[in-house]
C-alpha cells in the first residue's frame, strides 16, 4: 500500500477518536431527559432554550427563557447554580455545548430534552 493509503487510514482512524472522545464527554456534562421526566421536573427548574432568537420567539416551552448558544458563553452566568438547569434546542445538539460550558464552569444538575424541542408534545407559547 501507498503512503496516501496509510495516512489516509490515519486520519480517518483521528477522526473517529475525536467523535467518540465528543460523544462521551456530552454524556458526562448532562443527563438527557424524555418528553415525561422533562414534563416533571419543569416547575422546579430553570428551563434554557438555546435556540436563536427568531426560533424561540416562534415557539419556545412554557416558561422557558431564551440564551441563544451563539451567545451562550457571555450570558450562562445569570444562572443559578442551586437549581436544576433544563436545556432544550431544536434537536439535541446545541444543548450538548450549552452543557460543557455549565459543567466546565461548575454547574452540575443539568439536563436537556431529548430530541430537542421538534419532539416536545407539551405545552408551548408563540406568538400567533
């Protein structure tokens, strides 16, 4: 085989390490929730959309506040550390970073919906 070969191998093998090394470093920031234990712990918890604006102001869960994750690193602060943290997103990814940030900055009961809010059954409010 070619030196092209080997190295392409190579990468390839990196590639699939970092993805794996992403995958379970998201598992340890957060714990996913399903739409029932989401629905269940709402009232008690401080519910982040990290959606952008334009999305959330389209439709967002009941009682959720907007940090988009594009502004998320400048405005995490604002929340409290001794309450649980709800993250939704439009569908799963976003969260995952929103929760690294939380967790590399203290925060530790943090959880998002899984599925993002495309799944969410529950009640939601939007400007109609």
């Amino acid at each position: 085989m070619s030196n092209f070969v080997y190295i392409a191998l190579i990468i390839i093998v990196i590639i699939i390490l970092y993805m794996v090394i992403q995958m379970i470093w998201n598992k340890r920031a957060v714990t996913e929730l399903d739409q029932n234990e989401f629905h269940k712990g709402l009232r008690k918890a401080q519910v982040i959309d990290v959606r952008e604006k334009v999305d959330y102001d389209y439709g967002h869960i009941n009682g959720a506040r907007n940090i988009p994750i594009t502004m998320f690193k400048q405005r995490f602060q604002g929340l409290r550390k001794d309450q649980p943290i709800y993250l939704a997103d439009a569908n799963g990814v976003a969260a995952y970073r929103a929760a690294r940030i939380l967790k590399k900055n203290g925060y530790k009961d943090i959880y998002m919906l899984k599925g993002g809010y495309k799944k969410w059954t529950g009640k939601i409010k939007s400007k109609k």
